[in-house]
C-alpha cells in the first residue's frame, strides 16, 4: 500500500476490517477525530476514506451517531435501470470478460426486433461471468449497436460497470426498457460456470434497454444463479 494515496490507505484498513468481521454488521465505526488521532490523518482525508466505504455499501452515516456497518445485500437489483453494479455495490460485485468487445454481424435468431441502423451497422458482442461475494451469479451475452461507440473493443471492462463506461465516455443514458424472464434447464456450459448442482434450474433474461440515443438499445441475455439471492427492481 506504499504508492496508495492516504485517504485509500485508511480505506483498506477499514474494509479490511469489515470483510472480517472486526465490524459487525450495525457496529459504529470510530469517529473522524478518533480515526484522525490513531492513524495521523486529517479530517479531510478521513472524512474521503469514509465517504468512498459509503459509495461502496460498506456503511452508511447517521445523523447525531456516526459511520455504521452495513449488511452485505441479499437481493440484487438486475431488474433496476440503474444496472447491476450500482444495486449490488461495487465491493461485492466482480467480473471476468469471458469475451472481449468484437464487431459482429447480428445473430439471425436475434430475439428482438432492431432497427434497419442497428442491423446494417452490425453489433459488439460480449460475455461476461459477475461474481457476489466470490460466488458466480449472473453470465450475461451483451450486444451493442455498432454505432455511437468508437474504440470501446480496446477499452478494458474487468470489474467496471458497462453502463458507467457508456455513461461516462459516450455520454449513452439508460432510460427504460423490456424484458423476459423465465426458468430453463442450464447447459453444461452454464451449468458449470455458474456452479449449478444438478437439476438445478437457471433463471433466463431477455433485456432490450432503451437509451437517450435514437436506434441504440442495450440487448443482454442474462443466466442467473437464484439459490442464494432474489431479484428486484422497477423500471
């Protein structure tokens, strides 16, 4: 942690902390001036360790209390336009690309209808394994117009939000969307990605996502692992 700013440092020792149970779930962290007086930092710096555990869903502040521990979330917010990431919070939620971004041409079994921009301008198609406190809950196939997004196949997406990255670099917003849903007999493959025990069934997504860009829409394929956590969320 020697190159880290001051501010991170903190923050890892108090994740650290929370992950192993030195905070409990409800537990009061110490205060700002404490935090300040043990590890030689200022309020500033303390108070930005504190504010980036919040971001994460590690605590939450109480007005007249202080930083308290949060419990790590049971249900997952895949049916929220928010995505994944911002409802599961990014401390416990990890990706593997099993896919990189490629330019395709569409799937002729294409479960969605798409516009003629969409189909003459081909998609980006890629997979990806998301992981909940280090357990494989959701692979999902995403496909992309090929339009609006210039070099996003050379951008890296390991363990980031692909609406964060379309948001932040593309200025591309989520605004609504459609989806289906229903329970499938897994493939191997699925079955051994998600670590399914036999006859388990997976929960299939079909999702069309509408953006604040005419004749570009989201489509995911989404397999998710239901036995330990449920699903949420409004459009």
């Amino acid at each position: 942690m020697e190159n880290l700013p001051q501010y991170r440092k903190l923050y890892e020792v108090l994740r650290k902390r929370i992950l192993t149970g030195v905070y409990q779930e409800g537990d009061l962290l110490p205060s700002e001036n404490e935090l300040s007086a043990v590890y030689e930092m200022t309020r500033p710096t303390v108070r930005h360790a504190l504010e980036t555990l919040v971001k994460d869903g590690l605590i939450f502040k109480k007005q007249g209390k202080g930083s308290i521990v949060r419990k790590p979330p049971q249900n997952i917010g895949i049916l929220s336009i928010a995505g994944t990431a911002s409802a599961v919070g990014v401390r416990y939620l990890k990706t593997d690309i099993l896919q990189k971004p490629t330019v395709q041409t569409w799937p002729e079994d294409f479960p969605f209808e798409l516009s003629e921009l969409e189909q003459e301008s081909g998609c980006i198609y890629m997979e990806r394994l998301r992981y909940v406190e280090d357990e494989p809950v959701f692979y999902d196939i995403n496909h992309l117009p090929n339009i609006y997004l210039p070099r996003i196949a050379q951008r890296s997406f390991e363990n980031k939000s692909l609406f964060e990255i379309l948001r932040q670099n593309y200025q591309i917003e989520i605004i609504g969307g459609e989806q289906k849903l229903k329970a499938v007999k897994p493939t191997v493959k699925i079955r051994q990605l998600l670590h399914l025990k036999p006859g388990q069934p997976v929960l299939y997504m079909e999702r069309k996502l509408t953006t604040n860009k005419e004749n570009f829409h989201i489509y995911s394929t989404i397999y998710f692992n239901s036995e330990k956590h449920a699903i949420f969320g409004t459009f």
